[in-house]
C-alpha cells in the first residue's frame, strides 16, 4: 500500500511540473480570429493576452466607425474564445490518463 501512495505521489507531482512547463509555454502559442471577412483580424496567446490587431485599409472610414469598433471587439473575442480553448486543450494533453474521468482541476 506504501509504495501504491508513493507511486502515485510521485505521478502528480510529475504531472504538476508538466503542468508548469505547459503553463510557462502557453504565452509562446497564439491563435488568430477574424471579423467582417477578415477585414479584421486579432491574435491572442495563450495566456489570453491579445498581441496584435489588424484592420483592413478599405474599413477604415470615418462615417462607418461604429461598424469598425464592433467588428474588433468581435475578432478580440473570438481570439480570446480561441486562445482560452487552446489553453484547456494544451493543459488536457498533460492531465490525461492522470486523472479520472470528470475530475477536473479549477482554473483550468
């Protein structure tokens, strides 16, 4: 029974330091989304961090400004959606086989 808790000890802490190693990288990842057909489009990391924005030349025109602001939150927020499943998706490569079905850790 000793060496079954040791064992297993030892695998979470494994899957601790992957989780860090995983955690330290997710800023190195970036996603990119669009809005308005690709006249905008948004990067984020997988920190959730937007890096860039890019809007299209032919969208910038002062009588549609609203139309403009709307469609970069939209490509913000899917970027930010993106980079948030990303994320999981990194964080579930490392837990899985390690935890049971269903257990999930918070925050991630």
């Amino acid at each position: 029974m000793k060496g079954g808790m040791q064992g297993m000890l030892k695998q979470v802490q494994k899957m601790q330091e992957e989780m860090q190693k995983v955690q330290s990288q997710l800023g190195n990842l970036t996603v990119t989304e669009e809005a308005g057909g690709g006249m905008i489009k948004a990067t984020a990391n997988g920190n959730k961090e937007i890096i860039s924005v890019e809007i299209d030349s032919q969208v910038i025109n002062q009588d549609e400004k609203e139309i403009l602001e709307d469609l970069v939150v939209a490509a913000v927020n899917k970027a930010l959606e993106s980079a948030g499943k990303m994320a999981e998706e990194e964080m579930a490569k490392v837990t899985k086989g390690m935890l049971p079905p269903g257990f999930n850790i918070p925050g991630m």
